[in-house]
C-alpha cells in the first residue's frame, strides 16, 4: 500500500550559543495535509487527513576555518505521526487510524560557507538512529468488526535528512529531503469480540518526503 499528499509545514528553531564555541538547539517541527491511499488488495481513498510534529534537542560545537564553519551535533528526537484513514475505500473496505511513534538519536553536521554580498550557503546532513518505535492501530474504528486496537513496538530502523539553503540578510531557501526507514515490527495478538483472533505485525515501510523551505531569524 501507499499514502501520498501534500504537507504545508512550521518549523521553530531556538539557538543558545554557549562558551568554547559549544551551542544547545531546540527543534520544533508541525506538518498537515491529507494523502491518497492507494493498495493493491483494499482499494483507493483519497483526502485523508495526515499530520506530525516532532521536537528535537540538540548539542553541538562549531569548529572554524578560513571561510567556513563545521558544526557537528547530536541529541535526542521525537516524532509523532497521525494518519485518519477512517471511511470506506473504492471497494467497500473500511479504514482506520493509526499512530506512528519515534524515539530516535540524531548525529549529524551543519556546513556554512560564505558567499558574497554578506550571504552564506548552509548544508545539512543527518543520520537518525531509531532507538524505539510504537505503531497504534484503532482497529476498533472498522464499524461492526469486533476487533481490538493494538500496538506493535518497532525496535530497528533510520532515518536521513538532508538540505541546502541559501542565506542573507533577508533570509534563507533552499530544498530539502527527508527519509526513513522502519524494519518490519513484532507480532501482536489482536482480540475479536474480546476472544484472541489472529495474529498481526507493522510491516517494514519507507517514507520520503521533500520540499522547499522558507526561513527567516528573529
């Protein structure tokens, strides 16, 4: 199966810079829109409503050369994702929520070069180890079904984030990407009518997302 849509996004960055050229970052990032969802076996629906924030803490230090600066940093990150696929497919399934969690450790290192007339490129580069991962099915929205929700843990997985951006005086844009990769989950008995059912798991999912952002420091 397959969700694609459009996301229109706010990120939130705070930098406190403190001695020995050492900074502390706290990260907020919130994105909505709504997908189609596409599978082989259940059909097509589109218009779903998707969204998710997640929030960062981060340490690094910038190291300094003639014209540049090397800023290599890590932390801890959150990311939280909802997706309403409640209603009936093009084939008379019935769809359901689901709730993706992430706890994940960030490495990475931010590369800024000046340019001229006071400007700079910055480039990104980001390696994002999942430390656990929880997936929540509200299997109980499939109306007259009988089924549980459940929660499978997800317990391997990574991420990727790249971006260049062009910045001066009046602010900064530039392309991004960003990508994971969550391995296949563990296997949850699901309860029918309150009696044990079936077996289910997460299957192992990619997620990409790019785009164009927009910045400007306060």
């Amino acid at each position: 199966m397959s969700l694609k849509g459009t996301k229109l996004g706010l990120d939130v960055n705070v930098t406190d810079v403190l001695q020995n050229d050492n900074f502390i970052r706290g990260d907020l990032r919130f994105a909505f829109g709504s997908v189609d969802y596409t599978s082989n076996g259940t059909g097509s629906s589109s218009g779903l409503p998707d969204w998710y924030i997640e929030a960062r803490l981060l340490f690094g230090k910038d190291w300094s050369t003639t014209s540049s600066v090397f800023s290599p940093y890590t932390g801890l990150g959150y990311r939280y994702l909802y997706n309403d696929a409640r209603g009936i497919s093009n084939t008379g399934y019935s769809g359901y929520r689901r709730e993706s969690n992430y706890v994940y450790l960030p490495v990475g290192i931010i590369h800024r070069t000046a340019l001229k007339n006071r400007s700079n490129l910055i480039s990104t580069l980001e390696y994002d180890h999942l430390l656990t991962g929880k997936q929540v099915s509200s299997l109980s929205d499939v109306t007259g079904a009988g089924y549980s929700d459940f929660t499978n843990t997800q317990g391997s997985g990574y991420g990727l984030k790249l971006s260049i951006m062009y910045d001066n005086d009046i602010g900064a844009i530039g392309p991004y990407v960003h990508y994971w990769s969550i391995d296949q989950s563990d296997i949850t008995l699901v309860y029918r009518y309150g009696v044990p059912n079936s077996y289910w798991v997460e299957p192992k999912n990619n997620t990409i997302e790019f785009g164009l952002k927009v910045s400007q420091q306060f």
